[in-house]
C-alpha cells in the first residue's frame, strides 16, 4: 500500500470523521482516499477554495467534537500557518499531515524535502507549542497518524505528521490492527471553566452543543474564554501555559528507536532519512556507530541526547539544512555535523558511512 | 425564554462606540431566533475579526471568533461537521469582502445553509477607519484622504452571482423589515445573506459630513430606495436617482443547497 493511503486508513481507522482540503502535490492522494472513505462512515469530506479555509474548516469540525484532519504540501502549509496558529491559541485538537516536498515556493512539488521541521513548530506568529510526528516507514504513516489524534486530544494542539514525498508515495506492506486505540479528549469536570488547567496544564474540553456554552476567540482570554487582551500578566500565564503543557511531557512522549547507546559516533535522523541510515548500518556491520530515530520530533525529547555518554559527535543527516541539527546542538557539548540533502532524493547509505569514517 | 437569555450578560459593557449601529443588528438577530424557538445549544455564532465580529462574544451560545476574513470557512466546518446546528455568521465588509471575498463567493457557490449578517459600516471601524472595498466612491478614509477613487463591491449583487439562495438589503434605521429578512433567512436552507448598512460615526461619519448618529441614520434612510420601488422605474424607463441603494428582498430561490439538517 502507498504511504498516502495508509495515512488516511490510519485517520479512519483513529474515528476521523471530517477532512477539509485542498489538492496538492505531494499529498492529494490522501484527500482523494478520504473522499472516498468518509461518506461510507458517516463522516463528511469537504474540498475548500483553499487551506486558509481548509484550515479553518477542521477547527470548526474540531469543536463539533468530530475528529477532524487537513493534509497538504509546503505552499499549503505556509497559508495554514495564521490558522494553525489560532488552533494552537483556542487549544484545539486537529490533525494536519504534511507531505513535504522541496522548497521554497512552488519548488520542487514532485521531490521529497523535510524542509517545513522549524515552520512547524515555529511558523505562527508568537510562542506557542504544538507536536510533530515523522514516520520512516508506511506501517508508520499509518501508526503515527493514528497516534496524532491521540496526542492532539490529550494535549489540545495541533498535530503535524511530518512526512514527506518518499514516504508518501512509498509502496510497503502495511499490518492493519484489529482495533486501535481512540483516547478522546478528557472532558472537563464539574465546576471548571472552559479554559482552567487541570494539573497536567490541560482543560478538559468543551465540545459545540453540549451546554457548555463557551466562547472561542483568538484574542488573549481569560479562563472562561472571554477576550482578556491588555492584562500582561494574563497573557504571560497563559501563553506560558499552552508552551508548558506540552514541553513538559516531551519525555514522556517521546517515541524512538536506539541502537548501539555506547557508541562515540552517533547519527540522529527521523523521517526518510533513518531508512538511509538503517541501509548504511547494514551495508557496514562492522561498525558499530550509534543511531537515534526520532518518531516525535516536536516537542524536542532532549534528554535522549544523554543516553549516547559516549557520544564524541552527532551526525545529522536531514533533507533540509540542518533544521534539527540546530536544535540538537542547542542541548550538547560535543559537535553536531548536519549531512544535509536537498533536490529531492534521499542520502546515500555509503555517503553516510563516508561521513562517519571522517570521525573515526 | 426570553431575548436576554440569549446575551452573556456578564459581558456587558460591550466595545461599540456611541451611537454605534451594531447593538440594534444583534439585537434583531437576537429577537429573530427567539421568536423562532431556536434552541441555544444547537445554535453557533461565528465570526471573523472586527467590531461587527464582536457580537458572538456577546451571545450565550457556543461561538467562535475567530481570524479576520475567515469566518464563512470556519462556519463550514461546523455545518458540515455537524449538520444538526443552526450556524449564523456576523461578518464586517472589510472582513467578508477584501480578505475573505473568496470565502463569500465560494460559500455563497456552496449554498451552505448558514445566515450570514454582514454589518457594511464602509470602513474598517475596528484599526481605525481605512477604506474598504464598500467606501463609497470619493469618500474620505485614513487611507482615502484624497476620497475614494475605487469602485465599491455591490455585496447583494455579488453573492447573487455567486449563489446564494436568500439574499436581503436592509439598513439600522429598517428594524422591522431588519428583523423580517433575518427571521426568513435563518429559516431558509441554503446560504442566506442579509446586508445592513450601519452607522459607524466614529470612523466613517466624523470624516464624511455626517457628525452625529441622527444624520447618519437619516442618511441612510433618505437614500433608500426601495426594489419594488426600483423595479417600477426602471419598468417605466425613469432614471434611478443619484446616490441611491437598494434595500429590500433581492433574491429569494430554492437552488439544491449544503449542509442542510436531516
Ligand atoms: C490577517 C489580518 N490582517 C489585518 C488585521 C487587522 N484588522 C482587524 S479588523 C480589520 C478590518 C475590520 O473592518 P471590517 O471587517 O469592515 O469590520 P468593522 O470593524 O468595520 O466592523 C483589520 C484590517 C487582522 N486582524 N488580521
């Protein structure tokens, strides 16, 4: 089965019951398999004049309490990003795949890139905090959109699946579960307001229609949900708040693999990347390099970095400039040597062992 | 049940300038769905960004308020999602027409069955008073201080073209025909769009010869014209005179529409 399919089977299969969108190159055929499946579940597909409106379009499905979910491409992404940052603002939960390709602009629309990691955990205006998922393989476009909803419920974000053109449309065989795991949102408690805390930092959610009777705005509001917008200290708790509620778990949701945790020279990859890194491994059993394959990518799960205590060098290879191999020497002492690629295809294994060899 | 279970009165005071026409387009709107037994918890307000788009924050329902121009896609997404609510949308002509003017057509070309009051106050209020695609030609705004030398968008006529199955003109000064065309377009399925023409005297009036709230709402009166009016001159070949609107039922059809409750 295509990466994109598998997607959408995974949001299905996760009670995803609306999607909006807008037809783009690397990733309409998840639109495409969402047409076609929603109506026989009862859910609804809407294509939109575009992802501003298909943006907005999920929130709205959001707080009907209906699991709702947009999928599109850089050029896309970036007209999301005014609405992504009010999901994240409103606290609410939604699902957005991106299937990256090469950029800036229109780019390369038929190459695989992972050039949007920092637009999306940056790309609104002003602080906030959202998760981001980057899958390697189809089984975990799959899982990890599944996982996505899950998250998104639990911490009121918006969830990206960070994939990417060759993952998208990457054939591979995929195991369906007989059942996946739907945890909705906590629902808030008697006596709560709308949008008071509980102790994990997350308000229990209010669905439309259900009584609740809450206002939703974008401006800075108070625990009811009124606009509150010109008390400092309101603002500052608040925006803290939406930041800390989600770095605060990073640990505990953090999803990766390791492999030889002694090792002095380490690679950290996550998305089409780790499967370059994986082919170099066994074309070089030899060696014994370290690698970390991140599964979560946002929020950063720094402290994994200190499970390499032998760690003399991280190798970063992404297909970007070194996105998150700025974030990975934020957290270290020891170098960290982005192997970037850009055009569209993926490192090559011997290319990688190169670079490793140059640290022996 | 009563309209003022229909206001968060822990809200109050709201934002609207004196003598702003706002207050009486909620209100209608209020006394509309009142008298029309809809229920608050299967009724959403939802709006873009401006003064107009206020008012949910002033409605007991569940509302959502939300980025400016985009309050029709946000509005489909409940609709489509959860076809079962009523969804009504306040909107500015700023907000509805300059940046989100491919929402409303498209809307408008769904026939979604959601109500749409766009409060046209010919400026933006909320930064200021800068001209929008409805100032009038040769108007004084902070950004026309020459006047206006665009064309303004005919907002009726627009969401005609573009579909819409109800389509009304009104102004602050007609609050009984106001409250007639909104009571039949939120019964209406399809997309209903009701126009009202307010008075912004802070922002518009104060710049235009019109200082105080009285001249502005007579204004608005004298130069109404009314359709049936309209369409016996034309019949008999008069001229429509200067400076003249249109108020009144413009377009009424039963065109297949979206989201309409089961
Ligand atoms: C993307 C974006 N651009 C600009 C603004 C600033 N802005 C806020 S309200 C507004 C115009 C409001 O005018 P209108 O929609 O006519 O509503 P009114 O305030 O007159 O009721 C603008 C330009 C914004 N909030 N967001």
């Amino acid at each position: 089965m295509q990466g994109n399919d598998a997607c959408a089977e995974g949001a299905i299969a996760a009670g995803c019951r609306f999607f909006a969108g807008y037809p783009i190159t690397p990733s309409s055929e998840v639109a495409e398999q969402m047409a076609r499946k929603l109506p026989k579940v009862g859910g609804t597909f809407i294509q939109m004049e575009d992802e501003i409106a298909s943006m907005a379009a999920i929130i709205g499905g959001a707080w009907t309490g209906v699991r709702s979910m947009t999928a599109t491409s850089g050029p896309g992404f970036s007209l999301m990003m005014e609405n992504i940052g009010y999901a994240a603002f409103t606290e609410t939960p939604c699902v957005i795949i991106n299937i990256q390709r090469g950029g800036p602009s229109t780019g390369q629309p038929t190459m695989a890139a992972q050039g949007d990691m920092l637009q999306a955990r940056f790309g609104s205006h002003g602080d906030y905090s959202v998760i981001a998922l980057a899958p390697s393989t189809v089984q975990e476009l799959f899982d990890l959109t599944v996982k996505g909803f899950n998250l998104a419920d639990r911490f009121r974000v918006p969830a990206f699946l960070m994939s990417d053109e060759i993952i998208g449309h990457l054939r591979e065989r995929v195991e369906f579960p007989d059942e996946v795991e739907c945890i909705p949102p906590k629902p808030i408690r008697e006596g709560m307001l709308p949008f008071e805390p509980e102790d994990d930092l997350v308000p229990g959610f209010t669905p439309f229609g259900k009584g609740h009777r809450v206002h939703v705005t974008g401006l800075t509001h108070n625990e009811k949900g009124y606009p509150a917008s010109t008390d400092p200290d309101l603002h500052e708790k608040l925006v803290m708040r939406l930041v800390e509620k989600v770095e605060r778990a990073r640990h505990e949701i953090a999803d990766y693999d390791i492999v030889n945790p002694d090792a002095e020279i380490v690679f950290i990859s996550y998305g089409a990347p780790t499967r370059a890194v994986r082919q170099a491994f066994l074309d070089a059993p030899e060696k014994s390099y370290g690698h970390l394959n991140l599964r979560i990518v946002w929020p950063f799960p720094e402290d994994l970095l200190k499970k390499f205590k032998n760690a003399r060098v991280f190798l970063v290879p992404e297909m970007n400039l070194g996105q998150i191999a700025r974030e990975i020497q934020r957290h270290v002492d020891q170098p960290v040597i982005p192997i970037p690629r850009l055009g569209g295809e993926l490192h090559i294994p011997a290319y990688l062992l190169k670079c490793a060899e140059e640290q022996e | 049940m009563s309209v003022e279970d229909w206001y968060r009165v822990d809200r109050l005071p709201h934002i609207f300038c004196a003598g702003c026409g706002n207050g009486t387009i909620i209100n209608c709107t209020l006394e509309a769905v009142e008298s029309l037994g809809w229920k608050i918890d299967e009724t959403i307000f939802v709006s873009g960004i401006g003064c107009s788009s206020r008012a949910p924050g002033y409605i007991s329902t569940d509302s959502l308020h939300t980025t400016h121009g985009r309050a029709l896609p946000f509005a489909t997404g409940v609709k489509m999602a959860k076809p079962n609510f009523n969804v009504v949308v306040f909107t500015g002509d700023g907000d509805l027409s300059a940046i989100g003017g491919n929402h409303f057509i498209h809307a408008c070309r769904r026939n979604i069955d959601i109500t749409v009051i766009c409060m046209n106050n010919q400026i933006y209020g909320m930064t200021g008073g800068q001209g929008s695609p409805c100032t009038p030609k040769g108007a004084l705004s902070t950004t026309t201080p020459y006047g206006m030398d665009e064309n303004p968008f005919d907002l009726c006529e627009l969401a005609t073209a573009a579909g819409a199955n109800y389509v009304a003109r009104w102004t602050s000064y007609h609050v009984k025909e106001l409250n007639q065309a909104i009571t039949f377009g939120l019964q209406k399925p399809g997309l209903s769009f009701i126009e009202v023409l307010v008075q912004c005297p802070t922002n518009y009036g104060r710049r235009n010869k019109l200082r105080d709230v009285q001249s502005m709402i007579s204004a608005m009166k004298d130069h109404a014209l009314l359709k049936e009016k309209r369409d016996r001159l034309l019949a008999e070949g008069k001229p429509i005179p200067d400076g003249m609107f249109v108020v009144g039922t413009l377009t009424d059809r039963n065109r297949p529409a979206l989201g309409v409750k089961q």
